[in-house]
C-alpha cells in the first residue's frame, strides 16, 4: 500500500486554560521538515512534540499550528487598565496628545501588560500529547486515503505502458522486414553488384545492432519489479519506485533509439507519456 505525503489532520480538548486546538498539515519533501506555529505557553514543549512527529511522520514538510482561546472566567485581560489610564494622565501633563496616541504610547510602558500564564501542569502537557498523536493518525489516514487513488493511477499508467510494450512486440518482425526491404531498395538505386552471402551477414549484423528483446525483457522485468515494490509491506517506498522508474525510462528510451518504424516509434512516444505521468505522482509518494 502506498502512502501520500499530502495529508491533514486536526484535534482539539476544553482545559482549564482554554479551548486548545491543534492541526497539522503535510506536503512533499525530500526528507522530513517539521514548521512549528506555536503559542509561547507551549514553546517547552515543542521539542518532545517534534520528536513525537518525526517519528510517526517519516518524510514530507509538516506545519503544525497550535490555538488557544484563552478561558475569560479563569484568565483577566493581559492589559493593566489602571496603570494604562495612570500612565495617560501622566502623559497629558508633557505632551499635547489626543488619547489614542497616548493609549499608544502607554501600552508599551513596563507593567501595562499583566505576564500569561508560563506554567503547565502535567495533566495539560499529557493531553496535549494526547491530542497531539490524535491529530497525527488522521493526517496518516488521510495519506494513506491518498495513496489508494495514487496507486490506482500508478496501475493505470503501468498497464498503458505494457499495452503498448504488446504492440511493439507486434511491430518487430514487420520491422525486420522493412528494414531488410531498405537496404536491398538502396542497394538497387546504387546499380552495382554485391556478393549476396556478404550482403546476407551484413542484414545479420544489422539487425542484431537493432535488435530489441533484451530491451523489451528489460522493461517487462523493471515494470513487474515497480508492481511489487508497491505492494510491499514497507510504507518509505517513494524513493526506490522513482530509482525504477529511471530504470523503466531507460529501456523505453532505447527502444525508441532503434525502432526504426512510424508505428513503433508512436506506441514508445505513449508510453513516455505515461512514464511522466508515473513519474509526477511518484513526487508525491512517501
């Protein structure tokens, strides 16, 4: 089963600070890169959190983004009002201000913000853990939901790929032919005799230089080879099915350099196409 690296996931709890509520989402990377937006009260937590994803999310960029809603009944606003108005009145006696622009003033002075809470009892940092690894699972049941639609196309591409390996196959022996047919019409243009056991090894020669069944044996193998990978039970397999894909690329590409025939050449030109396809989800396999 493959997994996406897209994926989303979200969890919240009601504390006795708040409504805290978590999310993550992932997208594709190369190795794992993990983005924090986290209210301070929780910057003590951040790296045991880190830990906790890097481990349950194995590659891919993850933002992860924190929210509280402070509780009005347990927490007063964080502005000081009597020493903002304190500090205006004093203001007033040096400067010529409206009040707006003193208030402006006022707020940055010391003690006009009261300091949040920076204590966290155990209770909250094991139910945020808690909510933390809730939101996890449903951004890795979100991957793995992606990966299903992925690997239906992957399977799509790869028998499109096999479809037109079937009509190469077809093209060969009409492509001996024509090729032999060439080179006796050139031959004949040129008006001249030829020894024909000579001319016989040369058309062997030839041929055999153009020869195609290693190549098509090859890409049977390499695209067998992408269907197991795929249903292997190891969930990092993004890398080694693009490794194959290379693989897979080379042949067709070979393929294409000797084919010598219009019909041939259209069914290689498809299954390019395909192999782009492949390899554009493969950007996103985990």
């Amino acid at each position: 089963m493959l997994h996406s690296m897209t994926g989303f996931g979200k969890a919240s709890l009601d504390s006795n600070l708040g409504k805290i509520s978590i999310e993550f989402k992932s997208l594709n990377s190369k190795n794992i890169d993990i983005n924090f937006n986290i209210p301070s009260l929780f910057k003590s937590m951040e790296n045991d959190l880190r830990v906790v994803v890097s481990n349950k999310i194995k590659r891919g960029k993850v933002d992860c983004k924190f929210n509280l809603s402070l509780d009005s009944e347990n927490f007063s606003s964080q502005l000081n009002h009597k020493i903002i108005k304190k500090y205006i009145i004093d203001l007033k006696k040096i400067v010529d201000a409206n009040e707006t622009e003193l208030l402006k003033i006022a707020v940055k002075l010391p003690e006009a913000l009261s300091k949040p809470p920076t204590n966290l009892n155990k209770q909250i940092i094991e139910d945020i853990k808690k909510i933390v690894l809730v939101a996890i699972n449903e951004l890795i049941d979100f991957r793995i939901q992606e990966g299903k639609s992925m690997e239906l196309d992957l399977l799509k591409n790869l028998s499109s790929i096999e479809k037109n390996l079937e009509k190469v196959k077809t093209f060969a022996p009409e492509r001996s032919k024509s090729l032999k047919k060439r080179l006796n019409n050139n031959l004949k243009e040129l008006k001249i005799e030829i020894d024909n056991n000579r001319f016989e090894q040369e058309i062997i020669f030839y041929l055999e230089k153009y020869d195609i069944n290693e190549e098509i044996t090859r890409l049977e193998n390499h695209v067998n080879f992408f269907k197991k990978t795929m249903k292997h039970s190891n969930i990092e397999k993004g890398k080694k099915l693009a490794f194959i894909g290379q693989e897979i690329g080379r042949e067709i590409n070979t393929i294409g350099s000797k084919s010598n025939h219009a019909l041939m050449q259209q069914a290689v030109v498809e299954m390019k196409n395909d192999l782009e396809k492949i390899k554009e989800q493969l950007f996103n396999v985990l």
